[in-house]
C-alpha cells in the first residue's frame, strides 16, 4: 500500500463516522444532537479537504 493510498482510506474512514454523527444530530432540536451534527459535518469536511489535497498532489506528481 502506498502513502497516498493509506492517505485515501484514512480520509473515507473519516467521512463515515462524521456522516453518522450528522445523521444522528439532524432530526431532533434538542442541544447535544446539534453538537453532534456540528462535529459530524466539520470531519466530513476535513475529509473532502484531505481528498483534495491528495488530488491535486497526484496530478503534478504524475510520472
């Protein structure tokens, strides 16, 4: 497995966790579930910068 392939799987291993945690914290008003949304969507959103980055990285390091 390369750096960047592990770079990959750490990133989606984000996105699900965060997913849920957003899924979790939507349907109710109450204030913990939106702390728990809130949290969800900021590692969903550390994952898409993650995946960016590593995209841009792979196309000017491109052999």
């Amino acid at each position: 497995m390369t750096n960047r392939q592990a770079r990959l799987i750490g990133s989606a291993l984000l996105t699900f966790p965060g997913a849920w945690l957003l899924a979790a914290g939507i349907p109710s008003p109450d204030e913990p579930d939106q702390i728990m949304a809130l949290f969800g969507l900021i590692l969903i959103l550390i994952a898409i910068i993650l995946f960016f980055i590593d995209w841009i990285r792979l196309g000017k390091s491109t052999p």
